[in-house]
C-alpha cells in the first residue's frame, strides 16, 4: 500500500546524520506517536546543530543516539510505516 504524500497524516521519520551520533524525529500526524530519539544525556539541553543544504536545525543533545540505532530505527521505519520500537522516544 501507497500512502498518499498529499495527505496531512501520513507518517513521516527525519533522520539527522552526524559523524558518531544521529537524531531521529518521527511525526505520525498526531500528537500522542510524533517523538523525537532520545539519547543517554538525559537532561542534556546543549544545542547540537545538523546542516541540511543551505539551512541549519538545532536540537538537544539529549535526542542524540549511536548513529548504527537510528540507521536500525529508520529500517524498521521503512519496513513497517510506524514509529521504530528499537529505540526509546522523548516527546515532541
């Protein structure tokens, strides 16, 4: 099944790269399943920015996982449509 890409509630997942640590954020289209990858810096609010093309986001360093997780998490994504159960989610 094809979802519809116009459609407001399709799920989508956004996976930051970074050298050793990654950041995923997963929106469902509601508020209760969207989180974004929550690390081991419990706590942690240092700014950590990721660089797509010509624009920059931040996030905290407390999303941050092993990057060898989220590329596992984004898989699991993409074989199932739902949030990845391999990692832990903090709230959006």
């Amino acid at each position: 099944m094809t979802p519809d890409s116009d459609a407001d509630d399709v799920p989508y997942l956004a996976i930051g790269v970074g050298s050793d640590e990654s950041v995923l954020v997963f929106e469902q289209g509601d508020e209760e399943n969207g989180g974004y990858s929550k690390g081991i810096r419990a706590g942690d609010n240092t700014p950590i920015t990721f660089a797509y093309g010509t624009s920059s986001t931040e996030y905290l360093a407390w999303m941050l996982i092993p990057k060898e997780a989220a590329y596992a998490a984004a898989l699991e994504f993409f074989r199932t449509g739902q949030r990845p159960t391999s990692i832990e989610w903090g709230d959006i």
